[in-house]
C-alpha cells in the first residue's frame, strides 16, 4: 500500500560490469526488470556504436523469421504453446541461430520456387486444355465467314484499303488463341475492331470454372478467345494487342488430329504435374511444420539477444577498456536484488572478477514507479492518462479505487443495470486466464478486458445506489413495506368526499399516515406519486453538491500531506490552510445549511423552511446576515490576499533577510528531485520574485474560481442520474408496457419479440451508451474537479529493462 500510496523510493546506482560477464549480467537484469538504463553514449551516433554489428544480424534473424511466419501463417499450421521461456543465448550461439535459420530460409525458398513454378505450369496446362475444348467449334464458323467475304465483289470497291497491293483474297488466313480476363474482354474487342479495321474474326466464350490469377493468386473468370485474321501484318497487330491486354496465347492445332494428341499429352502432363506438385506440397509443410516446433523459441532467443546489445550500446568503458560502466535507476528495495543478479550473470560467464553496484547521489529526477497488481492496474491507469506522478508525490489512485466507481454509480444507480454490469464483469474476471479472450486484435474488447475490475467495481456500486434510489428498471421494489398507509386518510374522512379524484394527496401531518422512513433508500411509494420527480430533484441535486465539496476537501486535504512529506512547511499556513478556510467558510456552511435543514424543520414547519439559495446569495450581499455569516464571509475574503501574497513574500524575506551574503539561498527540503527522501542535500534555488508572485496569483484565481465552478460541476451527477432514470423509464413505458397490457392469448407469443427488443434497447442504450456517458463524466470530476487541488502529474514513469516488456517487430506485425 506504501508504494501505492507514494510510489518506490528510488536511485541511481552504477554498475560496473566485467566485459567478459556484461551479457550474462545484462541478461539477468532483463529477466528481473528491476533496472531503468541512462544511455552514457548521448552523443554517439546509433550507427557507430560499439555492438551495431550484432545486432544488424539479430535484424537479418528477425527478417527471416518473419518470412518463416508468415509461410507458417499461410500454410494454416499452428505454432505451439508459448508458456515456454527461453533464456538469451550466448554470443557465441548468434553464428549458430544465423546458420540455422539462413539454411531453413534457402531450402524453404527453393521448395516454395520449384511448388509456384509447378504450380504455374499446371495453370498453363489447364488453361490450354480449356482453348481446346471451347474452340472446337470455332474453326468452322471463321471459315464460314471467311467464304462471305469472297462472296462479296464489292468489297473491291473499298477506299480504305489498295487491293491491288494487299491482295487480300489470296491472303493467308491464320488464328492466335488464347485466355483474358472476362472483365477486359469488351475493350480488347474494341481495340481489335479498331486497329485491324476489322479484317479479324473474334469469337469467345466464358470459362466456366474460376481460375487462379498468377499474379495475385485469386481466382477470376476468364474467356477463352479464337482470332481469324488475314496476312502476317494484321497478325504482327493482334499479337501486339494480345501482350497489351496481358492474354495468355496457345498455339492453335491445325487439324483435328493433331488437336486429339495435344489434348491427349496435356491429360498425361497435368496428372503426372498433380503428382509432383502434392508430394511437393507435403515436403513444403514438414519443413514448415519442422520449423514452427522452433520458430517461438528463436524469436524469444533473438528478441532478447538484440536487446541486450542495445543496452551494451548504452554503457561506457572506463579507462582501461576492461570494465563496462552503466548507470541505471533502481527501487532502493530491489538493491539486494540486483546484487544477487549480477553476482549470478559472472557466476554463469565464469568471470574471475566479480561485477558490482554502487550507489551514487544526484540532482536529477527520478523516475516514478507505482507497483499494481490486476485490480489495481487499471484504476492506475485512470490516474497515468492524466499524468505520471512526480516522484514521491501523493497517488490518487488508492482513493480513485473507491470514489471513482462510486461517483460512477451515482449517475447511474439502478439495481438491475447493475447485476447486469456485474455478471459481465465477473465472467471476465472468471475467464481472464484464457488466452483467447486476453490476446484478440479488437481493440475495443481489449479495452473493456483490461478494465474489466473497474466495470465490477462500477456495477457493484451501481447496485448499492440501485438500492438507495429504489430503481430496478424504472420499478421500485417494496421490500420492506412502504412508511407510509392510505387507510388513514379514509379513516379521518379527508378522502370521502374526493375518491373521484385521480390525483390524491398524502397529508403526514394526518396521524397514523406516515409511519416512519424506509429502511433502506427511497420509499417505493414514491414510484406513484405525481410530485416524485420534485422530490427526487431535491434529494439528488443537494446530495451531488454535498458530495461534491467532500470529494474537493478532501482533495485540498491530502495537498498537506505533500507539503509535511517535502517539508515545505510555509505551505501549510500560507498555501494549504487559506484553501480549507476559503472553501469551508463558504461551501462547508453550504454544506451545513443543507444537513441543518433536513434535521431541524419537520413536517410541521416545512412551510417556513427558508430557501438555502437565497439565503446563500444574501449571505454574500450582507442582507439579513447573522454575526457567525458576516464572521465566515470576511474569514473567506481575508483568505485570498494571503493565498496571493502569503508564499512570494515569505520566499522573498527568507532569500533577502536569511541570505543575503550570498544572493542565492539554499533551502533543505525533502524535495522530489532528490533520490532519497532521508537525504537533505542543499540545493540552490534561485528565486525571482515576479515570476513566484505571477505563478501565485494563477493558482489563487484558479483555486477561487475554481470552487465555484468545480461545486456547480458536480450537478452533472444530479442531471445524469436524472437522465438515466428518465430514459428506463421511457424504455419501459413505450416497450414492456405495450407487451404485457395485451390480454390476449396471443399476448405471450407477442411478449418474446417485445423482451428481446427491450433487452437490445437497454443493453445499446442503457448500458453502453449511458455508462460510457457515467463514465466519462466521472473520470472528469476526478481530473479536475479532484485530482488539481494536490495532483501535480509532472512526472516520468518508470521503465525498466525487461525482455517481458519488449515487443517484437513480429508482434507488431501480427505474426504472432
């Protein structure tokens, strides 16, 4: 809960490496994930560091890793379990690995070459085989055509061409056949009529099988096309037109008996191409399968061999180039742990020199590390989107745990959205092991999986407020009975005279009427009465503000809590105490009129309550005030100039009064740049006045204004708590309602489709829509309105150098 609560304390320590034992050392380091490294080589390029070769060829492994995958991928075969974790090789073993995989990369390669190749000769073939049998019957209708044209004298008579030069009628008539693609079938027939003026016979037909497309491998449809043409001039034209359209040409048999033997030898070719093509095809897998028994661990081994040479890459050489130099950030609880990983990493070299640690002091800012567990990961979360703590600071989110899902709540109370968010959170808490739910690659589930604690918490909460507000879908719930009886108001003739009345007014001050409150929440009565969203206005608008000003002091509260921790005392009486009087001289005795109200005036003189708003505004105007009013009102304003002045003067009398030999003054304060909270390091701090009064005056504007709006923000509880009973109460009166006031027997069989549309309708609306609208608005009131009164977020999170935490370019890739 301590580091919860403030973060690790941390440091900076140097660890001085043997080169013989740096990797091994590395290599347990990242394991652990106990260390942050500081790059020591800021001004060397990446490209002339010391290990830049290495790991070139840790990128040549993951290269061709990803080519096995991806052949893996293709091929339907699944890689195995991945519980496995294999430590990082020794640099000796990176020749190994490379070999290994350079050898699997060229033998996968010239199986997958000679399967394409087949694989395109067997397309070849079968789409020669299917010009063949189409084209039978083309021959015999070019040669019927080609007899017309000589039919025809007065084609002689035609200015478009020389007849006397070209000679067409003695012309030699050829054909070019072949496969296009049937959506360029219509512009190739264009392009023909066009550039041959039409002195060529087109005749095609659809395939009826889809074929593989070579180039992109789907399957298309394609026509089989038979051109007669005149002369090899035209010829030299159609075949010209036939590469532009990419058409795949066969030669065409010249008679039927030598079409017969073509068509004989395809059959014998493509069965014994199937033959070869299936025993390749079952080569292809067992060398695949061969390599995905291996390919995880390569990648886990590479994956981490490459990130230890980068962190090589980082240290520096001391003097006599024997000994690596590293700083590295470190909790100061996992020091003895880190001795012990690096006395394992020089054991494991058999170095005759032992590597060490050594603490060191600094300036610098530490990093912030705040150890979480599953529950507490994603209300961290909630608070990081923010900003990081700064080191040592004060974290909301051991408060986030409980405020957050309650405030949540608030705005959407109701007891059956409720069990309904609960039992889909539970089901992922009960299944959060499984590996299909945890590694999907929707983003929007992955989302909601990783927050699967805060929606348990959030409808548990929703539960409890379900049961204060007394709201099961728009219904109430008479669990215990109802305070109040209707039979005394007949009993004391009050509504004798009145039952043709539709609206009937319950009278406490009749006796025996109102028996007492309800034991837990709303009364159910109110569900039926006229006045019950008046009552219900009142109730929820004046609990969001009491709420409200709880939530900020105690906000303003914890910011003490920084102050002694740093030792910045002066904060306390100039900073933090004019905050609490200006905010409970004003808002507290908002606070209590409200609470004096509910206790002091009954049913009897409710009449004569006063308005707590007016008599708020009149407090400012000094109208009608009470000396204990006017006292709070002046406490509150004498507050401000202090806030303002208190802090920029203080420092100015402390740096001129108590140094002014020296111009500069030191101040031992337990600052958060300091490494250990237990070290007191003076620090020179020069100060400047205007900037100090500048900054000052922001922060009072801001804290003033800022009471009032943060106060009128938490409404946005009252109205969407409003809204979100208004809308199932709308759901249920224009859905449920018309299913059961049928009375038919017809009227069940209706009810199903009715339920299931409700059900959509409140799962859609109900339940997303207006819980990601509760959740939104509370995570604002939570960075703004709670978080601004003590929460700086300035800081810098912890990373340290973990190989579980290092993501492969494969990963990204969706390769594994």
């Amino acid at each position: 809960m301590g580091s919860l609560l403030r973060g690790e304390e941390m440091c900076l320590a140097q660890l001085f490496l043997q080169s013989g034992s740096a990797y091994d050392c590395i290599s347990e380091l990242g394991e652990l994930g106990l260390v942050e490294f500081r790059d020591l080589n800021p001004n060397v390029n990446a490209f002339q560091r010391k290990h830049v070769s290495e790991i070139k060829k840790c990128e040549e492994m993951e290269r061709i890793l990803g080519y096995l995958l991806r052949e893996i991928k293709k091929a339907n075969i699944s890689v195995p379990e991945r519980d496995m974790n294999p430590v990082a090789p020794s640099p000796k073993s990176i020749l190994t690995i490379m070999e290994q995989l350079q050898r699997l990369e060229v033998e996968l390669g010239e199986v997958t070459r000679n399967k394409e190749k087949l694989q395109k000769n067997l397309l070849e073939l079968t789409e020669y085989t299917h010009m063949l049998r189409i084209t039978r019957n083309f021959v015999q209708r070019s040669a019927e055509v080609f007899n017309l044209y000589e039919e025809f004298p007065f084609l002689e008579k035609d200015t478009r061409m020389d007849y006397s030069s070209m000679q067409r009628l003695g012309a030699k008539l050829g054909f070019i056949s072949g496969l296009i693609q049937r959506a360029k079938i219509e512009a190739f027939e264009r392009m023909l009529w066009r550039v041959c003026k039409g002195y060529t016979i087109l005749s095609y037909a659809e395939v009826e099988e889809y074929l593989e497309d070579p180039d992109t491998g789907e399957p298309t449809k394609s026509v089989v096309f038979l051109i007669s043409y005149w002369g090899d001039q035209i010829g030299q034209k159609v075949k010209k037109i036939c590469d532009c359209y990419h058409c795949h040409l066969y030669p065409y048999p010249s008679s039927n008996n030598e079409r017969n033997d073509v068509v004989e030898g395809l059959r014998t070719r493509i069965q014994d191409l199937y033959t070869v093509l299936h025993r390749t095809e079952d080569y292809l897998r067992q060398v695949l399968i061969r390599a995905s028994e291996s390919v995880y661990t390569w990648m886990v081994q590479v994956k981490k061999m490459k990130a230890i040479y980068y962190i090589l890459n980082l240290c520096s050489f001391d003097v006599t180039n024997k000994c690596l130099i590293a700083e590295v950030w470190c909790p100061v609880n996992d020091i003895p742990e880190l001795r012990r990983a690096l006395e394992d990493g020089s054991r494991k070299s058999g170095a005759t020199v032992p590597s060490f640690v050594n603490r060191i002091p600094t300036t610098d800012t530490p990093p912030t590390l705040i150890r979480t567990n599953k529950f507490t990961s994603g209300f961290q979360n909630i608070v990081d989107a923010y900003g990081v703590c700064s080191y040592r600071e004060i974290n909301p989110a051991p408060f986030t745990l409980i405020t957050f899902p309650f405030l949540f709540a608030v705005m959407f109370g109701d007891l059956g959205h409720g069990v309904l968010m609960t039992l889909f959170a539970a089901l992922m808490v009960l299944h959060e092991n499984n590996r299909k739910l945890k590694n999907t690659r929707n983003e929007i589930w992955n989302t909601f999986f990783e927050g699967r604690y805060i929606i348990l918490m959030m409808g548990l909460f929703s539960i409890y407020t379900g049961l204060i507000y007394n709201d099961c879908f728009s219904k109430s719930l008479n669990i215990f009975g109802s305070g109040w009886s209707v039979k005394a108001m007949f009993d004391a003739n009050v509504w004798n005279d009145v039952t043709a009345n539709t609206y009937l007014t319950l009278d406490p001050n009749t006796s025996r009427v109102f028996h007492g409150p309800y034991p837990l929440g709303i009364d159910p009565i109110w569900n039926l009465a006229s006045n019950r969203l008046t009552f219900l206005n009142s109730f929820k608008m004046k609990m969001s503000v009491i709420l409200g000003i709880i939530h900020m002091t105690f906000g303003v509260i914890l910011s003490s809590y920084n102050h002694i921790y740093f030792r910045k005392k002066y904060n306390l009486y100039l900073v933090f105490l004019p905050q609490l009087l200006f905010l409970m001289c004003l808002f507290g005795y908002l606070v209590f009129m409200i609470v004096y109200k509910w206790l002091v005036f009954s049913v009897t003189d409710s009449s004569f309550a006063p308005s707590i708003l007016i008599h708020f505004i009149n407090m400012f105007l000094m109208q009608r005030d009470t000396g204990l009013q006017v006292f709070l009102v002046v406490i509150a304003v004498l507050s401000v100039p202090v806030l303002l002045l208190g802090k920029p003067v203080y420092l100015n009398w402390f740096k001129n009064g108590s140094r002014r030999h020296v111009g500069m003054y030191r101040v031992r304060i337990r600052n958060q740049q300091l490494v250990s909270p237990s070290s007191f390091l003076p620090l020179t701090y020069f100060f400047n006045f205007a900037d100090e009064l500048l900054h000052q005056a922001i922060h009072t504007i801001e804290f003033c204004l800022g009471c009032i709006s943060n106060t009128a923000s938490y409404l946005r509880l009252w109205a969407l708590s409003l809204a979100h009973a208004q809308l199932s109460e709308v759901l249920w009166a224009m859905v449920m309602r018309v299913g059961l006031r049928m009375d038919t027997r017809l009227g069940v069989l209706f009810l199903v489709p009715v339920f299931g549309v409700f059900a959509v309708l409140t799962v859609s609306i109900l339940l997303i829509m207006e819980g990601l609208s509760a959740f939104l608005h509370a995570l604002r009131l939570h960075w703004v309105e709670f978080q601004n009164k003590f929460y700086g977020g300035t800081g810098v999170k912890f990373c340290p150098f973990a190989f579980s935490l290092l993501p492969s370019s494969l990963e990204h890739d969706g390769l594994l």
